[in-house]
C-alpha cells in the first residue's frame, strides 16, 4: 500500500471518532432555566447574563446584586456529545490547579448544595443537562491589551508555571479523539477541501501528509504531560493597570497529553499575526517560556513546525464547524484570518 494511503486510511477513521463533539450545537438553556439552577444547585441567587462560547453554554452569575459580598460564579452547561469522562476530566483538573502554585490565577471548582461535582438538569423542553460551575476571575480581556515584548515574554513564564504545575496531572481524558490535539492533526487530511484558497489548500494538505510522516515520529521522545492546548487571547486575562501581568488562565476544554512543547507552539501562534516579524514574537515568547522551564535544543528546532501545524489546524476546523453551525460563525471565526495571513508568511505564498 502507498505511504499516502495509509495516511488517509488512518486519519479518516480518526477523524470520524473525533469530530462528533466538534458537530454537536450547544445545548439550548433559556437565561431563566440557568437562573433557577445556580439558586438551586449553588445557592446563588443574582443577575445573570450569557457568555460567549463554541461548544458549551456558559452563564456568569453575579450574587453582589443579592447581597452576598460579590461572589461571581461561571455556571456551564456541558455539551450533549462530550463525553463523562473529559466532564470528569476537567474537574479534576481545577482540583488539581488547586492545591499547585499557580491556583490564584486558575478557576475554583464548586461543589454542589448537596457536595457533588458536577449536576443534572432537565430543560422546561425535556433535555437532560450535565454542567458544573466555578468561581469567576477578575481581570482585562487579553483582545484588549496591546501587545508588546514584554506581555509575550510575560506569557511565556505563565504559561510555563503553568504546564510546572500540570506536569504531574494524569487522567484517560486527556488521551480521547480530539481534532484539537496536534498529535493526531493527520484527521484532518479529508477536511482540508473546506480551505477555499487553492493555493494554501494545496500548501495545508501537503503539510499535513509531511507532518504525519517526519515531524511527529520525531516529537516521540520530547517531554509529554497534560497541557492547557488553547492559550489563545480568548482565554487569559490581563491586570487592568499592567496589560503585561498575566492574572488568569481560563478554559481546560482542551486539554490533552501531549508534547509539553506543543503548548508553547499553539499560544505562540496567537501571539505572531499581529508582530512586525512573527519569528521575533515566537522567539520572545518561548524566551519567557525558556526563562522558566529550560528547553531542549530539539524542543526549539521543532516550534516553527508545530505553529505552523497549529495555524493549519485552525484553518481547517474552524472553516469546517462555521460551515456546520451558520448561526455562530463570526465567533468561530474569530481567528481564521489571522491564521491565513500568518500561515502564508510562514510558507512564502502570495
């Protein structure tokens, strides 16, 4: 059989396991429905308002308008398709951060009334719901903060306190079928048609074969460990008077047991498009990372690759799900075009 062939073969089969969650919409949860359950559930009685969000459906609950000295909590309910043990997964992660150096700039997970984990819910249309909730974190929305060498070193050292403190975590739901994990981005070989653009349709699949074949067998004897996956500027945020202090990380939806560079690869590749030369912010960022946690010389001699894999990455699924989900497109694709424009300084296409 062709080597090509059994890229395809392989990667098709990946792709149907891991894409069901990726194709499942939100679950519908009137305001008033999340309302009752965070006094119910939590205790938390307050307004309440909608957050953005791809996959699940997030509320924030704001109890200093009932009195109860300012507590804020995000009330999430879980998308249908993921399966119990990433919901587990995530909860025992936020247990984890918890008792580690970086709990002040990570979510508290919420015990229920009753001391559970997470709850069950039925809609007043029928759905049975799982969700849980945490505590909020305060700070400045990343997107609104100018990006400069010290925030991107700054990022770095987070991000490798961070990935300190999630080195000894282990749990089967980091290791499920997920198009997010770079290491099995060769599930994306049948979607790359979605890519409109000929020529970086033709650059993406070519890279994906080239990836498959030499890059990952090569990643197999880096360090592996749980990582965040997703540093993306949706999922950190800032101190209101210092836009270079990292005061949360947000969002472990994505977390998979990787290679402890790849995380650095994939908040790196957020951090380029709006740089006046992109390999100077990778290198700043992965210097702040350095600063930290001392990397190997084959660790730096794969970052190029692996961000550009991240960029391909991006443009593929999130061209596919906006195609599947209409309604949510501009908050699908609020970075593809960032991803095209970076994706094709790192290739040298027009």
């Amino acid at each position: 059989m062709p080597a090509d062939q059994g890229i395809v073969g392989d990667t098709r089969r990946d792709s149907d396991a891991a894409n069901a969650w990726l194709l499942t919409p939100p679950p519908g949860v009137p305001i008033a429905f999340a309302a009752e359950v965070a006094a119910r559930e939590y205790g938390f009685r307050g307004p309440i308002a909608s957050l953005s969000s791809e996959r699940d459906r997030n509320f924030v609950v704001d109890a200093a308008g009932a009195g109860a000295g300012g507590a804020r909590i995000v009330l999430k309910f879980i998308n249908s398709a993921e399966p119990q043990d990433e919901l587990d997964c995530q909860i025992a992660l936020l247990e984890h951060l918890e008792t580690s150096a970086v709990r002040a700039i990570t979510p508290r997970p919420l015990r229920t009334v009753s001391a559970a984990r997470h709850f069950v819910a039925t809609t007043p249309a029928g759905a049975v719901l799982r969700g849980r909730a945490y505590g909020f974190l305060e700070g400045r929305a990343a997107t609104e903060a100018p990006a400069s060498p010290g925030l991107r070193r700054a990022l770095g050292r987070r991000l490798a306190e961070f990935d300190h403190a999630l080195a000894g975590f282990t749990h089967p739901g980091t290791s499920r079928p997920f198009l997010w994990d770079l290491m099995q981005i060769g599930a994306l070989l049948p979607l790359t048609h979605v890519i409109d653009e000929p020529q970086l349709r033709a650059f993406a699949r070519a890279f994906l074969e080239r990836f498959v074949a030499v890059i990952r067998p090569r990643l197999a004897e880096l360090p592996h460990q749980a990582i965040h996956n997703d540093l993306s500027k949706s999922n950190y945020l800032v101190a209101p008077e210092d836009a270079a202090r990292i005061v949360a990380i947000l969002d472990f939806g994505d977390v998979v047991h990787a290679p402890r560079v790849v995380d650095l690869a994939i908040t790196a590749s957020y951090q380029i498009g709006d740089a006046a030369d992109p390999l100077l912010a990778l290198e700043e960022v992965a210097a702040g990372f350095d600063s930290v946690t001392p990397l190997a010389h084959e660790e730096r001699a794969c970052l190029r690759d692996l961000v550009t894999a991240r960029l391909v990455q991006r443009l593929v699924i999130t061209e596919w799900r906006a195609a599947h989900f209409p309604e949510n497109r501009v908050y699908i694709l609020r970075h593809n075009p960032e991803a095209r424009r970076v994706l094709r300084l790192l290739s040298g296409l027009p």
